[in-house]
C-alpha cells in the first residue's frame, strides 16, 4: 500500500518552533562561545526527529464505522473509530465538519475506552434536506503535537435525508398509466384490469365485480381482487433548478428543500410499486428514466445528491422537450418550483401542453426573505404584506395552468398530501 | 462550515510538568545573570502565561502557549555565563519543556507517559552532552567541533524540514 501525499509524515507548527528555537541557541552557543544554549537547544532540535521516529512509520490503519439515527428533523450522527496494534487509541485525532445545512452541536461527545475513540453529535436539520456528512479526517499526532499522519481507513460519505414526514402517507393515489417505454414488453393482459396482483381489503366504492366472494367466505370479511394496472402508476417529479431573482443563496436553499422532498415522494411512490421519474432541470435536463424497485430509489436519491442549482437560466420550452424526449406523455408529473418569478411559472404550461399532466408544488420564499431585511418594525410588516400579494398573484396566475400548493410550512407537506389523496379535486382544478 | 477537533475536551490542569518547568526555567533565570532578579520573574512570567493560554478555550489561542516560554528560555540561555552547573539546568530545562508540551490538556491524560521515547532521545544527548563537557577539557578543538555540528545540524533541520518522508517506511 503507497501512502497518499496527505498521508505522509506532517511537521506541526510546534515542531517548526522548536527546531527554530533551537538552531537559535546553537547560534548564539557558536557566537558567543558559549555552550549552555546549545544545551537547551539539543532538546529542541532532537524532539521532533525522536517524535517522527517513535510513531507509526507507515500510515495506520484505522476501522471507522459511522451512524446516523434519528427522525424528524433530528440527526443523531454518531461514530467508532478503532486503532490498529500499531497506534494507541489516545493519539488520535478525529476531525469532521458538519454540514453547512445542519444545525447543533460544535463539540462532539467524546468516550475513549481502551483502543477506541467513539464520538456522538446531536444535529439538527432546519428545513428538509440531503446532507452529506464527509468521512473525518482521523491523524495520528504524537503527544506532544509535533508530528501528525493520517490515518486509512474505508472512506464511505454518510447522507443524510430528511422530508416531511406526511410524504410516507400519502398511502394509494391513483396515478396516470402511461403506454410502455421502448424496449419494455409488457406480459399478456387477462381481462380489462390487467394481470392479478393480489387480493385487499374491500373499499366502499369497490364494484361487486371486483370482489373476491371466495376469499372473503374463507376470511369473514369484505376482500377484493387487485390488478396491476390498479395497483402501479408512473410518476415524474421535475426539479426547477434555474436561477431566480431570489439570489443564489436563496435558490440553493429552497433547491435543497425540494431535493429532499423529491427523495420523500419518491420512496413513497416506490414504495407502492409506482414506477418514478426524475428530472432536474437547470440549464439541461438531468434525467432518471422511470423504473421501479430499490435501485430505482438509489439511483433518484444520487441523482439529487448530485443536482445542483444552474449558473444560467434556460427557456422552459427545453424542459418540456426534453421531457417529451425521454418520458412518455400523459405522466403524471409534479413540478418543484419557487415560482419566484415568471420564467419559473412557464414551466408547468409547457409540459402540459406537451401532454403531461402537472401539479405544481411550490416552496414558498417568504420564510427565507422574512428573516433577511433590515427595514424598521413598521415597514417590515408592510413588505411582508405586499410580497404575500404578490406571491398569492403568482400562486393564482399558476393556477389557471396547473393545480399549484403554495407550500410555507416546509416541514409540513399537508395541504399536497391531502390534494394528491383526491384526484376529483385535481381534476376540478 | 465548522470544524470539530475531537480531541478538545475537558483540561484538567497538569500541574507535576508545570512544576518541573517553572522550577527548571526559574533556576536557569537565576543562573542566567539577568540583574536584580529579573530573570526569575521572566521565567515565571512566561511560565504562568504558557499555563493560562493553554486553558483557553479556544483552540487557535491555545496553540501559542509554548511560545513565550521557547522565547524567555532561549534568552536567558543566550546570557547565561558558562558553568557545569548552568549547563545541566539549561539541558533540563528543555526536557522539562518538552515533558510539558506532552501534557496538554486538550490531549487525552497520560501524554508524558506516552511520549517517554521522544524525550528519551534528547535527554540522552544532553546527558552525554554534559558528560563530555565535563570531562573532556577545553580548548579551541571544541570550537571548531561545535561548528561543524552546527553546519550539519542546519543541514539536518533543513532537509527534516523539505522532506519529511524519510520517516515513512513506504514508497512514497
């Protein structure tokens, strides 16, 4: 194994100070004649080499094993370094940094027993967001803090998702059954409904014919056939990652919310067997093609992890195409957007006249601008009221074209959970 | 974004090493020939100030701690006359210093306990340091002999310095 040039052998600045200070009294002990300060200055010279010497000559291997618990918006980050036989658990260093969207603890708790350092941090997340926690760095540093190597070990960045937690509730919705992507071969149909996929609790509105009357003579209770086509639904979630007037900082605030959230409806779509979607658009479209499964999940959640906000706004009509390139229309689509001004607003009209049919879902900027201006108490208030105004006429201007849910409270996806459960709603709109 | 040194916890006072240098670095004060005294009260001064940086919290303070004590050592060994004597304290006054630097607070306890073959290397080459002061006599062949350990030195520091991979025993 080669060791890296991080993972050499670093002087400290302690040991440029000693080596300093010690050249000095072997200076003056030449000048002046005189040897007592080369007396002091021996120690000096000799501590850092004998540092360098009595430790590991050889990067050390460490095991390093990383947790994140916790629900909501708590993130327990939690971690186990292990020293090897060649380095004393005391001597090492673990360096990490939290992640800019996260909030809490600066000092870890730290407990070292025998040959391992274990160290617990409380995080919190603000908002919704995917945060990556880097790998630390772990050195090994002598004692007396002159010398410092790194250690290897198996570096594994953790991420960290957290999405209102409504998103696991949306429970069945019926989704939009697009026709079948090239390459795909759908098995034979039996009757109208498609392939049987299992038999659940009747509904209601259930038709006789639907009932499965064997099945609930057996079980005593009301059980109905369910079919594939019933069962699963396609699902495009399009991400507007254009520059707005908000500012950078803004945008990427409220792109990291709608990530996270992208991942939250994705895992509850998935996890009913929908087929899900991916778009991120910036200047280009980033698309994940539909698919289904845990790899499907996988691939959604890197792909957010991955998007980030354009330099350079680009046309709305680009999306639209793209989209109509890569996914098969009459997709049931929802478009993440701040609709903080016009061009993100033309987002959702292009797709749907593309054929797709879209609900808009827009995190709300006020929260971040309210927090941000340095006017008076008075006049504070006046411009809290006249961008409400003004949001609430973008809201309506976006509602002649698709169903938009203006969405303020980030951690609380209540208002679009409840809209998605009522598909007449949507149609009204 | 901020960075979180682990290792910054609680720091408990060290107060045997601290005891061993203000005693060594207060005698070399009083051998150095600084008048009226005043080398003893630098001694102590830098001593006390080392001691309360290394309690501050902050870590980027902290780290400045050995500096007044490097510099007031260096001074007063500069003026310090010669002496057999003076010669072990200014030796021990540096071993003193580094059994010091081992026991940082901000470290986990135990430091000069582990950092025992680091300062054994020094302290055995100021041990045969000052026995061949002692017992080889004077003259100018010492002169010259200190130079040329001075040259090498310089040398060895620098390349210690320009490359620190002759440390590791791997491929670079």
């Amino acid at each position: 194994m080669s060791a890296g040039p991080e993972r050499r052998l670093r002087w400290r600045p302690l040991s440029v100070l000693l080596l300093v200070g010690g050249a000095l009294c072997l200076v003056a002990a030449v000048l002046t004649r005189d040897p007592v300060p080369l007396f002091l200055g021996l120690p000096l010279l000799l501590a850092p080499a004998a540092a360098a010497v009595a430790g590991p000559r050889s990067a050390p291997v460490v095991a390093v094993d990383l947790r994140v618990d916790g629900t909501g918006g708590d993130v327990d980050f939690r971690g186990t370094v292990a020293s090897g036989v060649e380095v004393d658990a005391r001597d090492l260093v673990v360096e990490f940094a939290r992640p800019p969207s996260l909030a809490g603890d600066t000092a870890p708790g730290i407990v070292r027993t025998g040959r391992e350092v274990r160290f617990r941090a409380a995080w919190t997340a603000p908002e919704p967001t995917i945060a990556t926690i880097e790998p630390p760095a772990v050195l090994w540093r002598d004692p007396m803090g002159l010398v410092e190597r790194e250690a290897t070990f198996s570096r594994e960045p953790l991420v960290v998702t957290r999405y209102p937690p409504e998103v696991l509730r949306i429970g069945p919705v019926q989704l939009e059954r697009t026709t079948p992507l090239p390459g795909e071969t759908r098995s034979r149909r039996v009757g109208e409904s498609g392939e049987f996929h299992g038999i659940r609790l009747a509904r209601p509105d259930d038709p006789p014919r639907l009932i499965n009357w064997r099945a609930t003579a057996r079980a005593g209770r009301a059980l109905a056939n369910e079919f594939d086509l019933d069962k699963t639904g396609d699902l495009l979630i399009v991400l507007d990652a254009r520059p707005t007037p908000l500012g950078r900082d803004g945008d990427e605030h409220l792109l990291s919310i709608m990530r996270a959230t992208a991942v939250g409806l994705s895992d509850s779509f998935l996890a009913v067997k929908a087929r899900v979607g991916l778009g991120v658009f910036g200047e280009f479209l980033d698309v994940v093609p539909l698919s289904t499964g845990r790899a499907q999940r996988v691939r959604i959640a890197s792909a957010l992890t991955r998007a980030r906000l354009s330099p350079v706004p680009a046309p709305a009509e680009r999306c639209a195409v793209s989209v109509r390139r890569q996914f098969p229309p009459g997709l049931t689509t929802i478009v993440m957007s701040s609709l903080a001004d016009d061009p993100a607003a033309d987002l959702a009209p292009f797709l749907r006249r593309r054929g797709y049919p879209v609900v808009v879902l827009s995190p709300s900027p006020l929260p971040l601008v309210a927090g941000s201006s340095r006017l008076s108490a008075p006049d504070e208030a006046l411009a809290a009221r006249i961008a409400k105004l003004v949001r609430r006429h973008r809201i309506a201007r976006a509602w002649q074209e698709a169903p938009t849910i203006d969405w303020e409270n980030y951690w609380s996806l209540g208002p679009f959970v409840e809209f998605v459960r009522r598909p007449r709603v949507r149609r009204a709109g | 974004m901020s960075a979180t040194t682990v290792g910054a916890a609680a720091r408990p006072d060290r107060l045997p090493s601290l005891v061993a240098l203000l005693v060594a670095a207060v005698l070399l004060g009083y051998l150095s020939g600084v008048p009226d005294g005043w080398g003893i009260v630098l001694a102590a001064a830098a001593v006390l100030a080392a001691a309360l940086l290394r309690q501050s919290s902050a870590d980027a303070v902290a780290a400045y701690a050995p500096v007044p004590v490097v510099v007031v050592l260096v001074v007063e060994a500069v003026g310090a006359p010669v002496g057999i004597g003076t010669e072990i304290v200014a030796g021990l006054a540096g071993l003193a210093f580094l059994v010091w630097l081992a026991d940082d607070p901000s470290r986990p306890v135990g430091g000069a306990a582990r950092s025992l073959g680091t300062v054994a290397v020094p302290a055995l080459a100021v041990g045969i340091a000052w026995s061949s002061a002692l017992f080889v006599p004077a003259g100018a062949l010492p002169l010259g002999v200190a130079g040329g350990l001075l040259a090498l030195t310089l040398g060895a520091v620098a390349l210690l310095l320009g490359r620190p991979t002759v440390f590791d025993r791997e491929e670079a």
